[in-house]
C-alpha cells in the first residue's frame, strides 16, 4: 500500500504544475484509504482518542468535566464548525464525530461540483450545498472558484472534499504566484494563489470571527480589529523546521530496507509527502534539510524508528574592525548562517542589535525578519498613557511567559524594573544569560510556581505593564485569576492562536477584578505568509 502511495505523489516537475489540473498529463490524484486505513488520523469530528468511533467506546471525562463544560479550546475542529455555523446561518450544536444521520450527505469518494463561498479561518475553501443543508470543505480554494471535488468523509453538516479540479477560477486566484512544486498537496501552505494584501485582508477577518466566536463579548466592548502587520519577507522566512519520517513499528530499519518518505503530512491525510526541498525556509535551513536526507539515506538502519528531525538557523554576527558598540555608532558587521540540527546546541539570533542564545529545541520565534519591527510596537504598546509624560522611568514591566527573554530586553528600555517569569528553568538560565550579553541590568527572571506565580512580585500596579506570550492552548484561569489579582495598569496579549486569546481576554473583562479593564486595540502580524496561520495582539488598559 505504501508502494502505491508513493507512485502516486512522487511526479515530475520539469514544467509548471497544478496540482488542482486533471487535465495536466503530471495531475495524480491522491490515493484515499477507507476510514479503517486511515489509524491515527486526525480529521475534524474524529474524537478525543485513539479510540474514538469504535463502537462502545467512551472517554472517560475528568472530575473536573463533569462539574462544569471545559472551555473552548480554540482548536482546529471547533474554528471550523464556527465557520460551517455562519455559513449555514444556523446556531444549533453541530455534534461531530457521531454516527451520520444527516440524508443529504453525499456518497463517499463521489465528484461534485462546487463554487466556492468563503474562506475558512483554518485556510480551507467553504461551499454550500445547493439546498443550503451541507458546507463542504475543500482545501486550495478561493471563493469564487467553481470546481470539482471528491468527497472523502461525512460529518453532521459538513464534508470533508479532496480538490479534483478548478474548472473556473476566481479572480482573485493567480496561480502565477504559486513558487513550491509541493503546494496543492502539502498540509503546510494553503495561500500561495492568493496575493499579500487578500491574505492580510483575509487574516485581519479570521481575528475578528475569532472574537465574535470566541470572546462572548458583545461587540460594543472591544475595537475594530487593526490591520495585519506584513512581514518583511514571503518566502525563505523561516528559521526552523521539523520535517519527519515514519519507520517500522518493530525492530527498527533493517539493512538495505527502502529510505522512507522525509518531508511534511500530506494534506488531509495521515501520511507524510516526500519533499526534497522547502522554500519557505531560509537557505542555511534549506542547505541543512538536504543535509540531513542524505545523512538519514546513509545511516537508515541505526534508527529503531520514526524520526522528527530539527533544522534551526543559528547566526554568528561579526562586527567590523574597530567599530564602536556604542549605541549611537553605525556598525557595519557580516552575517554568517548556518543550520543546527542538535535540539541541545544553542543557536544564537539578532533582533536588532539584541542578541539571544538558546537550545534550539527551545522555543523562539520563526520569522526573524518581522522581530524587530514586531518589538518595537510591543514596547510602544506597553507604554502606560499619562505616566509616560510624567516620569516613565518609575514604570515598570513583567514578562509573563518570558522564554528566552525576548521582550523583556527588546522592549524593556525605559523601565525602572523588569521581571521576566516562567515555568521553564531552561528558559529562565537562558533569559539571564541574554539580559548580561546585552546589558540589561535591571531585570531579573525567575521560575515562577503555577499555583502563585506572582507572588514574588512587588511592583505597583498602577505603574506596571504586563506582556504574555503563552503557547497555542492559551491561558488557564488560574494564571488569568492571578493576573487580575496583580492588577497591572497596561496589558499586552501576544498570541500564536488568536481564538484562544478572544476566549481569554473575553473572560478577563467579565470577570469582577477585569470589569475596569477596556480593549484599547487589536490586531495582528504576518509571522507566516502562505499560510492560515496570523499571530494575534491585544492591548488593555485598567481604568481605574
């Protein structure tokens, strides 16, 4: 079976490819498996386990569930039925992942036509059912394109399509644009048919659903959504990856077994796409995924099993000779890149003229060419209004989530103290060593205890700015409880999943310590072009 797979997606490439073309004499389309060929796959509606749909099957729910419902965790499969729900203009609970019950749904792996409706927040195409019933999600989409779409998978209300072809794109599909022989088939990029300002148009939209969906806020409580910040580059941004490769689940690789598949998930599949190259990422990063190919090609029989394999950029500056590090010099320096693939190694990055070291396991931001621009509105942002034009050095900053120390020293100019806090030892160690190297020298960082992780702080709230930064899930609200408590004069809400930061910040101003806070903005940053993906901020202020 993985034989046949193979053939399917390995094709040439020697002239222009559309992936969506069956009348292309290089279109293969892509082999399905039956739901029982497809372990491990996780689609919308496919439940909570390995064991989900099995017939008498249940999750055992925590104490914690059943007192009360858990709530939204802003993830790829509640996003989208938000999106099926306005696209049908229905607010019943969809209930995914149950036996289908729904007569309008189509037969698996038949070809419909489509025109194409909306753009989902999670990057795929939407259509309606001509009576209005069903939305099917067809992935390389635009809306306005008319196409033909195999049906893979039935839920409730929705279907899940493979996209056959575009019988009559949109006018705002430029496939001239596309610059990867792999999109169209690759899960990690869905809008390189799609120009910068329509995917900044379209990602300044997904921010706004997310708070109408997310925050339960009537809209009069928050702002217009700003515009999206572009990044400076649109491909070749990336300074890391993680490609990977499935092995036998016994008895590792043997000798002169055949090389596996080393790339991304296959759209819409459970089964990784074999791809030679990435152009997304920078070119140290794209030297060393050749690199390690072949390295993987050459010593397949010492690994036991599957592998993810890490290519992080690492750049060393060298200054030139004599130049002054004052701060009012112009210094001229080389840049020298290289790819790490040690998860332990530390790398080093510039924001600017900040430098930081860390594991490059450890996180960091991806798209270094927007940090220093994505910095500099962070610091104006955390700036107190009024306090700035009275004496701003009485003000001072908490960097929650603080990792390596990004923002504490890329925005901590003007602060009579700084404290950066984090659960991770790792990231604390790192974070001091990045405030000496730079010359920080009044912040201090500590590992904060999840149960109280403010306790250590004492600086006046109506003089503090707090910034967060916390991962895809959000926060809790027990460090939400805690953070009303501090009190801070000025909040900013950075986040990587701006579902989960409408939830947390509509729960903030409705709780009775948040009720003084207002939204002052909201918007976002391009950190991954090509891609759904937008990196979302919040600003509040306390009123009182």
């Amino acid at each position: 079976m993985r034989r046949s797979l193979r053939a399917a997606v390995r094709v040439s490439h020697s002239s222009p490819f559309k992936p969506w073309n069956t009348n292309h004499l290089q279109y293969r389309p892509l082999w399905v498996a039956s739901p029982s060929g497809m372990s491990g796959t996780k689609r919308p509606g496919d439940g909570l386990g390995p064991k989900a749909g099995v017939k008498g099957w249940k999750r055992k729910r925590t104490a914690q569930e059943t007192k009360s419902q858990p709530r939204p965790a802003g993830s790829h499969e509640e996003v989208l039925l938000r999106d099926v729900e306005l696209l049908l203009g229905q607010s019943h609970e969809l209930s995914c992942g149950h036996p289908q019950s729904d007569t309008t749904a189509p037969e698996q792996f038949s070809q419909i036509e489509l025109s194409i409706a909306m753009l989902g927040s999670t990057g795929d195409g939407l259509a309606i059912s001509q009576d209005g019933t069903r939305v099917y999600v067809v992935p390389f989409t635009v809306p306005g394109d008319k196409v033909v779409a195999k049906v893979v998978k039935n839920f409730p209300s929705y279907s899940m399509t493979d996209l056959v072809e575009v019988t009559e794109p949109s006018k705002d599909r430029n496939d001239d644009l596309i610059f990867c022989k792999y999109f169209g088939r690759c899960s990690g990029c869905q809008f390189q048919m799609l120009s910068e300002d329509y995917q900044l148009q379209h990602k300044q939209k997904v921010i706004a659903k997310a708070m109408q969906n997310f925050s339960n806020l009537d809209p009069s409580l928050f702002p217009s959504v700003g515009g999206v910040m572009p990044s400076p580059l649109l491909r070749g941004y990336r300074t890391k990856l993680t490609p990977h490769f499935d092995g036998p689940r016994r008895g590792g690789f043997k000798e002169g077994a055949p090389v596996p598949d080393i790339g991304f998930q296959l759209k819409g599949r459970s089964f990784v796409l074999d791809i030679e190259d990435c152009p997304i990422g920078t070119d140290a990063v794209r030297d060393g995924f050749k690199s390690q190919r072949n390295y993987v090609k050459e010593n397949l029989n010492t690994f036991k099993r599957g592998a993810t394999l890490l290519l992080r950029e690492s750049t060393e500056r060298t200054f030139s000779s004599g130049a002054s590090d004052g701060p009012e010099t112009t210094q001229s320096y080389t840049d020298v890149k290289t790819c790490i693939t040690d998860s332990k190694a530390l790398v080093t990055e510039w924001v600017g003229r900040a430098k930081f070291a860390s594991p490059a396991g450890s996180f960091f931001q991806n798209n270094n060419s927007i940090l220093e621009k994505f910095t500099g509105f962070v610091q104006e942002q955390l700036v107190i209004p009024g306090l700035a034009e009275r004496d701003s050095s009485e003000s001072y900053l908490i960097d929650a989530y603080c990792g390596s120390g990004l923002f504490s020293i890329c925005c901590g100019h003007g602060f009579k103290g700084i404290l950066g806090v984090d659960i991770s030892s790792q990231s604390i160690e790192s974070a001091k060593a990045n405030a000496k190297e730079n010359g920080i020298h009044n912040a201090r960082f500590i590992t904060g205890n999840a149960e109280a992780i403010f306790a250590d702080v004492d600086f006046p709230p109506e003089s503090t700015s707090v910034v967060i930064d916390p991962p895809r899930k959000g926060c809790d609200e027990l460090f939400l409880s805690q953070l009303l408590k501090l009190g801070p004069k000025r909040l900013v809400y950075i986040s990587c999943n701006v579902h989960t930061m409408a939830r947390d910040i509509g729960w903030l101003v409705q709780q009775d310590l948040g009720k003084d806070y207002s939204i002052d903005k909201i918007g976002g940053f391009d950190f991954f072009p090509q891609t759904h993906h937008v990196e979302g901020y919040a600003v509040l202020s306390k009123n009182s």
